[in-house]
C-alpha cells in the first residue's frame, strides 16, 4: 500500500477497466447483484460486495466484525514514519481512537455550525458565477467555473488556509483519489502518489506549526493544539487529519454538482426549471443523486474476524469493497432503483455512508450542492449540458463524476 493509499481501493475491477464502462458501471453492479452478489476477485485479491442488505450490514458492524483499517489486512505493511498519514485519520481507525479523532472536529461540521455557512456560501457562489459569466458567451465549464472552486475555497477557510493555492490542492487530491487503470504505469503512480503525499504533509506541517506558535479562530488551530478527551494529537494525526478534511472536502461535493446537473439534464421534464430550494424539491431531488449517481461509489472494509456473510466464508484480514452505488440500485430496496425519482421518499440511499464513519461532512455537502444549484437554476436559463460535451469519467476508483461539464445556458 502506498503511502497515499486509503483503504487499498486503488484497481478497478476488470469489468471497469476503460472509459466508458467506469462512466456507466450500473449495469455492472445490476449482473454483480443478481448472479454474483458477494463475490472473491483473485485478481485483486478482493471480495466485492453489491447488495443493499449486505453492504449496510457491514457498514452498521464496524465496531464489532469489520474494521476499515488496512493495517487488520493481511500481509499489510507499515509504511515509513513520513508516509501513510491517513491510515492515522478518522476514516481508518477503529473504536475507540476513531471516535475521540471525530469528537476533535465534529463541532465545526455539526448542522447548527454549517447553517451558519450559508450567507458566505451563497456570496462566493454569486462570485464564482459572475467571474464566470464574464466570458463565458452561453457557455461555461461547470467543474472549472463552481464545482471544483466553491468547496476547496469552503473547507481552505474552515480550516484556515489561504485558497490562492487551490490549484496546487487539486493536483494533490486528484493525484491521491486516482485509481490505477489500464493506462497507468505502477511504478511510476506509485511515485508521484508518494509524492503528492509529502507535498501535502510538508504544506501541513509547517501550518501546524505556525498555530501551535501562534492559535488563530480556525480548524487549523483546533487540530494543532486540542487537548480535549482525545488528548494531544499525535504529529501523524494531526497531518492525517489535515489531509483528510481537505481532499474528503473537495472533489466529492464537486461530483455531487456535476452528477446532479446531468440527472437533471436527462430527465424528463424540466428539472432546471421546476425545482425550487423554497419548497424543498431540489434537497429532495440532492438526496436522490446520491442515490442514483452518488459521487463515492465504493469503500473498503476488514473482517476482524471470520465471519460467513450471505453463505460466504470471509476470512480475518481479507479485503473488502462495498459498492455504495451497487447497493443504491438495489431494487430489493429502492422501487424502480434504476429510475432516477426527484422526489423519491423514502430514500435511505447509502450515499454517505452507514454507522460510525457516516460521513461528518454530509451536512456541509449538502448546503454547498444545494446553493450552488440554487444560483445557477435561478440566474440562468434554457440550462442543457452543451451537446458536443465529452464526458470523461474521473479517474479514481471509487469517486464518480466527469473531468469537465460545458453548460449552454440563455441569461
Ligand atoms: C466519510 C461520502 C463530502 C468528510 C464519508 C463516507 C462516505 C462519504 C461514503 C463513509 C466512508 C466509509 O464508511 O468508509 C461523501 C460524499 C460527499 C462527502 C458523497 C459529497 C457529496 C464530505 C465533506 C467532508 C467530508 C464536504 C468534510 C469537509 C468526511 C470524513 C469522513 C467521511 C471526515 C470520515 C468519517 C468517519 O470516519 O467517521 N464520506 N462525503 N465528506 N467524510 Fe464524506
């Protein structure tokens, strides 16, 4: 496992090899779920698992049967001191060090606290369209213009961080989140993950430090000086913790935007021009991309123990890839799973997550996706993804989205 590496969840599947099968797995996931729905890859030395059922029984066990830590894989090796700083974070401990990392900055992600993001969320969209529209002449790239900016700059001033060096930020997180294709040359991914890792960690370090001299009112300084009932951070969690926050804020919610202006554009009626934040129907229409085209699609688990799991003997120290996707479409669960539904109810879609490692952001990516799509349904009309657009699927293995996403629009 390379230093960056989170969770081993770095090779596509051969099934998903390739341009377009990564850009249309769920016909994948429906054959996965029917005739092979706990299945062992040799090639990846992994299982898979697909079905709703059996993802969130995983998923509400981690505190008992499965751990998310890839130190529990077998053969697992310990990376050196100044690499694998995420094995340190939130996201793969187990109870009890997960807990006591998350009570470090849940405060800051709690409902209360982001609904008071709002007002600075709504100017910066505002901002970002303006400068956007500047040149835009009918057409605008929606990744480059809004999706990608608002969330880095969003969690850059949470965490206190000047966000001219965004450009600088995305390099790194797409690096990290890449998955190894076809087209990847290992030794070489390897590398320059190793690489980004240490670029990140040294931009970190010398922010740590900078607060443990001087504390200023931000996330930063939390991280770097609490002393709460986790006790000190150790020097690795508080880079882990840095690192996480900043690559888990960024590229997910920018996928949410971009896969949810292309469910809207497919669908039948007029979605650009019927949904409102005023009576609910565009959250509702969110929670529905979540489910239908969520931007994670995949996480990794560790039995703990030998455990049997849908007639399936799972051994201590296996590999596991829960597909959240797959289980978003099951139709066990969801009524015409492969529809996309806006105001689908009940929807208790796995897009975030189950159980303990729910995702802490889950209330700020909805705020950012909700007002960014607010602004542009009520600035812009005639809203269509231009129809020369290539759709080139992100390269990671486990974030769903598109590179980039021209927008035609009348004003
Ligand atoms: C965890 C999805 C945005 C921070 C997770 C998990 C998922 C997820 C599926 C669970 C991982 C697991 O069980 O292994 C998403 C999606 C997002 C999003 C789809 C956007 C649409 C954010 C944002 C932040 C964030 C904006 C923070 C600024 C985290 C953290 C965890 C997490 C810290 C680990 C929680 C824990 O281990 O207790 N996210 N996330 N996420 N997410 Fe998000």
């Amino acid at each position: 496992m390379s230093g960056a590496d989170i969770g081993g969840l770095q090779t596509f599947p051969d099934a998903l090899q390739g341009r377009d099968a990564w850009l249309d797995p769920f016909d994948w996931y429906a054959e996965m779920r029917e005739n092979a729905p706990i299945r062992y890859d040799p090639t990846r030395q992994t299982w898979d698992v697909f079905r709703y059922e059996d993802v969130k029984t995983i998923l509400a066990n981690d505190d008992e049967q499965f751990s998310t830590s890839p130190r529990n894989i077998a053969g697992f090796q310990e990376p050196p001191e100044d690499e694998g700083f995420l094995l340190e974070t939130m996201l793969l401990q187990d109870p009890p060090r997960h807990g006591e990392l998350r009570s470090v900055v849940e405060g800051a992600f709690e409902p209360r606290s982001i609904r008071e993001l709002e007002p600075r969320i709504r100017t910066l969209t505002a901002e970002l369209i303006d400068e956007a529209l500047v040149d835009a002449n009918g057409e605008l790239d929606v990744v480059d213009a809004l999706a990608y900016p608002l969330p880095v700059i969003v969690i850059a001033e949470l965490l206190g961080i000047p966000h001219d060096d965004r450009d600088q930020f995305k390099r790194w997180s797409d690096t990290i989140v890449r998955g190894a294709d076809e087209d990847v040359d290992p030794e070489a991914f390897v590398q320059e993950q190793q690489q980004a890792g240490q670029e990140m960690a040294a931009y970190f370090l010398d922010q740590i430090e900078r607060r443990r001299q001087q504390p200023q009112d931000d996330l930063l300084t939390t991280i770097a000086t609490e002393e709460g009932e986790s006790g000190q951070l150790s020097h690795r969690e508080a880079l882990g913790m840095c690192m996480l926050l900043l690559i888990a804020g960024n590229i997910t919610t920018t996928h949410l935007i971009t896969n949810a202006i292309r469910c809207f554009d497919e669908h039948d009626d007029d979605l650009f021009a019927t949904l409102s934040d005023e009576d609910g129907s565009l959250s509702a229409a969110i929670e529905e991309v979540l489910r239908y085209r969520g931007s994670v699609q995949a996480m990794t688990r560790v039995p703990r123990e030998d455990v049997e799991l849908g007639g399936k003997q799972l051994e201590a120290g296996d590999g596991i890839v829960v597909w959240l996707g797959a289980a978003n479409r099951d139709e066990r669960q969801f009524p015409d799973a492969d529809t996309f539904v806006p105001d689908r109810s009940p929807n208790q879609h796995l897009g975030f997550g189950h159980g303990i490692h729910y995702c802490l952001g889950a209330p700020l990516a909805r705020l950012e996706t909700r007002v960014v799509l607010d602004e542009l349904l009520t600035r812009l009309s005639d809203i269509t993804i231009a129809p020369d657009a290539d759709l080139t699927p992100v390269r990671s293995s486990f974030i769903y989205g598109v590179e980039s996403l021209p927008l035609r629009f009348e004003r």
